[in-house]
C-alpha cells in the first residue's frame, strides 16, 4: 500500500551556485510562478502565501506553508539546481510545472494551477517526470518480446503489456496485481517502475508475463467513489487477466503474482479462479487494511516532531480506526468519517476477511517475500503467514534485510523520500521469483 507523508515544495534558488537550466523564455504566468518559488526559499512565506486563492489559503497559511517546505528539505536534502518547467493550460485553469533537483538526488515537480484571477488554485507535490527509466543489469531485451493486450472486464478495457520468453516454446505465465491506489502497469512510484523491473526480469529467464493498469488508473474520472470496493478496484479485473492468460499460447501454468494490497488480496482472487499453479506474495499484510494505515501514519510521524496539526490527523485517524473494529459502520456512514475517506462499502467488504485462513483453504504452491525495511507492511505480517502457514511443506518464505517496501535496496531506518530516488527492484529478488516458478512449473500439478 502506499501511503505518503505530504512532502515536498520545490523552490527556485538565485544565489551563487545556482543555475536555471532551461533555455525557453517564460511568459508572464511562469515568471509568477518564479517569484513564489524565490519568496519560498527566502523565507518570505506570508509574501508567497498571498499569492493563494481564498481556499487554498484557509488550508496552507503561511506557517503551514514554512512546516511543508522544512519538512521536504529535512527529507530530500537541500536545493540543488532549477532544471526544467512546462506549462499546460485546461480551461478555466493554467498550470505551471517546475522540475528541481535536491541535495539526495531527488527530482520533484511542483504543480501550480492558477485560475483566471491569477491566483494559485492548487498545489500538487509530484515525483518528477522528468526522470528516465533504465532498465536494470538483470534484464536482456534480446530475450522476450513484447506485445500490447487488453484485459477486458464487463465495460472496462485496461491497457496492459504480454512479454513473452523467445525461448522456450513452453513456458509460465505470471499475471501481475498492484498494491493499493491508482497504478499504471509498471506499478510506477516515483521514477521507480516496480513491475517493470520484475516483468523484464523475469521474461529475461524464460517466464511469461501480463501485467496490466488497474480500473482506478485507465477510468478514475468514471468510478464512483461511493460504491467502490476491492472487488472493482482490483480482484475482478485481476480474474479476468488470469482467465486471458490461460488461452495465451504456449502457456505452461499461470502463477499470480501480487504486492502489497495485491498480495494480501491475491488469496482471494486466487479462489475466483481454477487451476493456477501458485501464488507469489510480495509484501502482503495479514492485518487488516484499517490496523496498518494507522501503523504507517504512526510511523511516518516518528521520523521526526510530533506537530500540533500531526497530533490532530492521528488524533482523527485513531477514531476512525476504532469505528471500524468496534463495528460501528453502516453502508451509510459517511466517508468523511473512515480512514482515507474510502466509502463504509469499501471497509465493509473486507471486515470478514483472512488473507492466511484463506490461503491456508487453498492447496497451492506459495512463495511468501518480505523485505526487512519496510515500513508499509513489516516483519509482523511476514510473521503471522510463516505462523499460518508453518506446515505447509509446498510454502516457502523468503526474508531480505536491507529491502524496502519496493523491494529496493537501501540502508538505515526507510524514509518516503526513497521512493522519489531512482533505482530497482533486487536482483535477488528476480532470480529468487524466477527459479522458484520453474521448479514449481516442473513438478506440475
């Protein structure tokens, strides 16, 4: 699941040292974007904050506003260099993107949306686009082709991507699920390219891969927020993808690999389904979703002083989460008044669930992985499946110590500014996921 800290202001920096790399000639709106950025990094925040419309400035005054640009510096490092801008217009509306590079070499793009009043309507705090993707040591492209597909579910048709070893003739089949929150198929978070890496990869050693953009993604603007829940936001489209890739030719057993939210979901997606042949569970709670929500927030608020309006967020969060455990929840409490502001459906629809009792009524090979810096989903949970699952001789757990919740490697206490930093998912884990499908795949069913 991913869960964030708000982070992250960009800033503009005129001071010996400093370079503005772009050559193009900015008109008036950038130059106004250029002087917020310049009475930021002045410390000028009540000069920047004018420059608000009435409802963003009722929700980042001005101290607010210098907590916000202090916490980012305290977590990507220091201002390095104004790099890029591009501007956009959607109408009534004109946007302003600034792409700068920070001390822990981290690329971010601050979004400025300004209304017809040039007044700043709306602050987004983004990975940058403007990072390229590389493709990792472990991948050889002269290996697998790849082809477009479709994963067809009812009236929803989500892009997806077939890679396809060019040897053997025979192979296996992994349908990939992504964690919590609208994803593309890459499973992209930041400049990092999760499924990417791990669909490459192991294409690159003779497997087959679908992965595909989840609902949440292709069709945010259609859904109803109010009716949602895991069955359209991820299981049902995650069955039809394994359906498809029954009929792919060539397919020799379809395992499910899921992470994070997609993992502690994939036992039940796994019995909407016959005849796979295993489950892979990247970082898989077994705690209920509202429990490490809770946890996270928790957490991410260690990493440094506790504020007043962080007390407050925790505060509101706790109560949340004790309406949910307390089963104080009907299909009509407000969303308002749930964790994430997810609707009561969505929280009510898993109040029953077990990922390990389900798993445990399933009689299929698992490969169970854990990194052991992840804050998102812990050793905890890693725990209580090697517990659930102990005398399972067809289940096997995998520990990595220094790997965070992407499975990238890392070192010291993991930090959301990790994600924002360019790198890809362990070798080991590749190689691991990889050799464990074949032996499976040989023995068969």
């Amino acid at each position: 699941m991913k869960l964030y800290r708000i982070t992250g202001i960009l800033i503009i920096l005129f001071l010996a040292g400093a370079s503005r790399v772009s050559a193009q000639m900015p008109d008036a709106r950038v130059l106004k974007a250029e002087k917020f950025l310049d009475e930021l990094v002045a410390g000028k925040y009540q000069e920047a904050a004018s420059a608000f419309d009435s409802v963003v400035a009722s929700r980042l005054p001005a101290p607010m506003l210098q907590q916000v640009w202090e916490s980012l510096q305290e977590q990507v490092g220091k201002f390095k260099t104004y790099e890029h801008y591009t501007v956009a217009r959607s109408d009534p509306y004109f946007m302003v993107l600034l792409t700068c590079r920070f001390e822990k070499n981290v690329l971010l793009d601050l979004k400025l949306v300004y209304n017809d009043d040039g007044r700043i309507s709306g602050i987004f705090f983004l990975p940058s686009k403007q990072v390229p993707y590389h493709l990792p040591p472990y991948v050889d492209t002269a290996l697998f082709h790849r082809e477009p597909l479709l994963v067809e579910t009812d009236t929803f048709r989500l892009r997806g991507e077939l890679t396809t070893p060019n040897e053997p003739r025979i192979y296996p089949v992994v349908v990939m699920v992504q964690g919590s929150g609208p994803s593309d198929l890459d499973e992209s978070i930041g400049p990092n390219k999760i499924f990417r890496d791990i669909a490459y990869g192991l294409s690159s050693n003779g497997i087959a891969v679908i992965r595909f953009d989840k609902r949440t993604y292709e069709y945010a603007k259609d859904l109803d927020a109010d009716t949602i829940t895991v069955w359209s936001e991820t299981i049902a489209d995650a069955v039809s993808a394994v359906k498809l890739a029954e009929k792919i030719p060539g397919a020799g057993g379809v395992f499910l690999l899921g992470h994070s939210l997609g993992a502690y979901l994939a036992p039940r997606i796994a019995g909407q389904v016959k005849g796979l042949a295993g489950l892979v569970l990247l970082a898989g709670n077994t705690r209920p979703l509202e429990k490490l929500i809770l946890e996270q927030m928790e957490y991410l608020f260690s990493l440094d002083t506790l504020t007043g309006v962080e007390k407050a967020q925790l505060d509101t969060l706790r109560k949340q989460v004790e309406r949910i455990e307390t089963g104080k929840i009907t299909p009509e409490t407000p969303a308002s008044e749930l964790p994430l502001s997810l609707n009561a459906r969505y929280w009510l629809a898993l109040k029953n669930y077990d990922p390990v009792r389900t798993a445990r009524q399933l009689d299929l090979p698992m490969l169970i992985m854990q990194g052991g810096r992840d804050y998102q989903v812990t050793t905890v949970d890693f725990g209580e499946w090697k517990h659930g699952l102990a005398d399972r001789n067809n289940v096997d757990f995998r520990f990595y110590p220094s790997l965070n919740h992407l499975f990238i490697p890392g070192e010291g206490k993991s930090r959301p500014v990790e994600y924002y930093q360019p790198g890809h998912v362990s070798g080991k884990v590749i190689q691991d996921i990889a050799e464990w499908i074949k032996t499976v795949a040989k023995k068969g069913p």
